[in-house]
C-alpha cells in the first residue's frame, strides 16, 4: 500500500467471527498502540490522521481473537510516497 506523504490513511481489518473478535495491529513485529496520529477505529481499519510521514512505513498486520481462537492477516507493506 502506497499512500501520499501528507495525506491520511486507512487500512482494512477484514477479520470476522462470533462473538466478534478484538481486533489488534502490530507494525514491524511491535504492537500498535492508539495514538492521537494513529489509531484502531471501531470497525478494526488502522487510521493515520494527517500528515503521515515516513516514520509510519513498514510492515503490518492485523489480529482477530475470541473465544474460538485468534487469526492473523497476511503482512502488508505500508509506503509513504513523498512529494
């Protein structure tokens, strides 16, 4: 995923179940945290608020767990297109 520097973002969580699950974002391996910036929206989808900067590039991936288990989502690549 390319996204223009000084612009937000979001990316997708597509992770259902029953009872649905807690939705988690790692980033490089490192638990995403809510931040003022960046931060997980009721739905599961990770926004950046404007401006993102380079500093959010790398690799991400979403968690879903409940009380049947937990699943991951494949890794993808986040890029900041700078101007």
């Amino acid at each position: 995923m390319i996204v223009p520097e000084h612009l937000p973002a979001i990316m997708q969580c597509q992770i259902l179940g029953v009872p649905p699950p807690m939705i988690s974002w790692t980033m490089n391996g490192q638990i995403v945290s809510n931040v003022s910036d960046r931060y997980i929206m009721s739905n599961g989808s990770l926004y950046f608020s404007a401006p993102v900067n380079r500093s959010y590039a790398g690799q991400y991936m979403c968690s879903g767990t409940n009380s049947a288990g937990s699943i991951s989502s494949g890794a993808v690549l986040f890029r900041v297109a700078c101007k």
